[in-house]
C-alpha cells in the first residue's frame, strides 16, 4: 500500500504514525483480549466474529465467545478466545 502524506512526514518527524494518521492501533494481551484504538466503529458483533472499522481497512476478528468489555468512540476492548486477526482491505 502506497504510503500517504501524513504517514510520511510522521515517520520523518519520528511520530508515531497511528497518532499523526488515525491508524488504529491494536494491543492483544495473550491470546483472550484485544484494545483497539482509534477505530472508527464496529461492523459486525457477534460471540464468534466481530468485524471493526479501522478507516482503510476492516479489523475481523474470528474466534469464542466475544463481548465486548469497554467501548468509546476511539477505544473498544474485547474478551474471548481469539483465534485469528485479519485485515481486509
């Protein structure tokens, strides 16, 4: 994927670039949690598949017994087995 403006001048300014571009970014704690950041939505919730806007791509997520544990408009936590992470894009 070709790299945008704003992720090139955060690379050149050492910045992070999910801060300067709205880029989600995605802590996964063993294989039962995952913290998203900076996502611009859900999709699709269910126990075994959740998908989640992240802006030029959709975060799928496959696996057991999902719910959700906190959300806000930037951030969302999900508990249960995760068995696999996708990006389609």
């Amino acid at each position: 994927m070709k790299e945008t403006f704003l992720e090139k001048a955060a690379r050149k300014m050492d910045i992070p670039a999910d801060l300067a571009a709205g880029v989600p970014k995605i802590i996964i704690h063993g294989y039962r949690e995952i913290y998203i950041e900076n996502h611009q939505g859900l999709l699709e919730y269910g126990a075994r598949e959740v998908h989640i806007n992240g802006g030029e791509a959709v975060l799928k997520l496959t696996g057991e017994g999902f719910h959700i544990r906190a959300m806000t408009a930037g951030e969302l936590r999900l508990e249960g087995l995760i068995f696999k992470v996708e990006f389609i894009f």
